[in-house]
C-alpha cells in the first residue's frame, strides 16, 4: 500500500486509510528472562533488523563521567568485568540480571553516591554501588563466589561499615510505641 501510493486499502476485511509517515516497529529480546517468541503470522508481517550488543563499558564510562567520576575508564571496565565474571561463575538463576538494566541501575546508585559524597574514594563508591544493587539478588551458596570475584576487582578497598544506630533507635521507638516486638 506504501509503495503503491495509495490512500485507503483494504486488510483482512478492514477498510483503512493509510499515513504514509506512520511507521511501526518492534522491538524484541526473546533470549531475555521473561519474554517469548514472536508468533509466525506477525513475524512475517515485519523486517528483521540485527542488532549489535552495545559497548557497555564506553556507556559506563560516558555515565560515570558525566556523574563527575575522574577515574571513569577504569571503574566502568570493573562493573562490565564483575557482570561477566558472576555470569560465568554465579549459579544461573531466573532472577539474576547480568545485562544493560543490571550496569545502568549501578551506574544510578554510583552517581547518587557521588553526587552525595564528592570527595570520597571512587573506588568505595563504586564498590558500595555494586554492592547495595547485587548482594540483595543472591542466593546464599553465590555470596562468597561474588565476595572473591569482588575482592580480585577491588583489592584493598574496604567498605567503612554503614552506621544504622540511628535507624535502629528509631524502629525501637516505633515499636514501643505500637507496643510490637
């Protein structure tokens, strides 16, 4: 009907008025968790195009440069190597996420870490990041696998211990207060 110029047709019984600068395209990841093939009969009514995996070390370093990071080069080569090697060395689960969603949640949690503490350690800051959005994910038998693969990634940073006293003196007052235990 494009190619014919024409305004109206006719699709599968259905009179329709045709927008030559309409254009509809989808996008598909079947290999990902949680989605499915295309059925044939829509298959066919749509071109194939290939896509490449994108570089996802470049968009974490543009990322991290942008949130203000100096040495962003080499933090974002750690995030892509920490995902590769959990992905080759973690058990496979359904909900373990080792893509583009999984760097760029690290990448937010590390700009809101810079943004919060400028002067801080990068390396503590993106070690915290990766921490805070992975450990949470894991199954107990993969937390010491993750801890080794950190541990090569970043060796000699430690992370100073998160204060909680007053969080916790807070849900204490809280649940003397409703009297809960």
């Amino acid at each position: 009907a494009v190619i014919a110029h024409v305004k109206t047709f006719v699709f599968e019984g259905t009179s329709l008025s045709l927008n030559p600068s309409c254009f509809v395209c989808v996008t598909m990841n079947p290999g990902y968790a949680g989605r499915s093939e295309l059925p044939d009969n829509l298959r066919v009514l749509f071109r194939t195009v290939a896509m490449m995996v994108p570089d996802y070390a470049m968009i974490g370093e543009i990322s991290l440069y942008s949130y203000g990071f100096v040495d962003a080069r080499n933090l974002a080569v750690k995030i892509v190597t920490t995902y590769r090697l959990c992905s080759e060395q973690l058990s496979s689960q359904f909900h373990y996420d080792y893509g583009m969603r999984a760097v760029k949640s690290v990448l937010a949690a590390a700009g809101n870490l810079k943004l919060k503490f400028p002067a801080d350690n990068e390396n503590i800051l993106l070690l915290r990041s990766i921490m805070d959005v992975n450990l949470p994910k894991f199954l107990s038998p993969d937390i010491p696998l993750f801890e080794g693969i950190i541990s090569d990634l970043f060796p000699g940073v430690k992370l100073p211990q998160p204060d909680y006293n007053e969080f916790v003196s807070a849900a204490k007052d809280v649940c003397e207060r409703k009297t809960l235990q």
